[in-house]
C-alpha cells in the first residue's frame, strides 16, 4: 500500500520518494550524519583513519594527524576526497561522503586482509 511512500517519525507525515532526489529526501538525514570543521570527538577520529587508511588507494590525499579534531587538515583530505569522487565538494563529511569512504575502506580491508593470508 505504501511501496512508494517513507514515513518520517521526526515530522510525522509522508514524503513521497517517487521521482525524489537524493538531495530532497535527505536533506535533514544527512545534517544530522554531518561532521565538519570545529568538530571533536570519537567520530572524527574515525573519519581520520578510514582517511588514512585508503590513502594508497587515493595517494593524492593529504596526510591527516589523528587526533579527533576536525581542523583544516581534514577538511581539506575531505573535499581532495569528495572531489575524486565526483561529490559536492564541501569539506563536510555528509552522510553521502561518509557512505562512499566507509565502502572504500572496507573494501580496501578486505582486499588487504585477503593478501596477508
């Protein structure tokens, strides 16, 4: 009855994702996923070493410090990455970019966990 149809707890009404584009439906999911520049904490730190991690794949990537800040440092690794990735390069780690890193790097691990064996 609902296939075309989300229901959205927050606002409690329907939005329809028929002809939707990802930057409608989204828009409040992914500034809840954001992280950007002033940021602290365990998350960023997160971002930082998947950042580093991918970073033989992606060898024009700035080097990050891991240090749980989201300073300029990884805001310019961020958009070098959103920009070999054809995102919108914002310097914010939305919940588009972090889909797309996280998918780089664990397909990067699997890879690298398959040649140690």
């Amino acid at each position: 009855m609902f296939k075309n149809r989300r229901f959205n707890i927050k606002n409690r009404k329907r939005i329809s994702t028929k002809n939707r584009s990802n930057s409608n439906i989204y828009n409040t999911k992914s500034q809840d996923y954001a992280l950007k520049e002033g940021d602290s904490g365990e998350e960023v730190e997160n971002l930082q070493r998947m950042l580093l991690a991918i970073i033989d794949e992606y060898p024009s990537l700035p080097i990050v410090t891991i240090n749980g800040i989201y300073g300029s440092e990884t805001k310019n690794a961020v958009e070098r990455f959103q920009e070999l990735n054809s995102l919108n390069k914002t310097g914010i780690t939305d919940i588009y970019t972090y889909r797309v890193l996280k998918n780089i790097f664990n397909t990067y691990n699997r890879v690298n966990i398959s040649r140690r064996k």
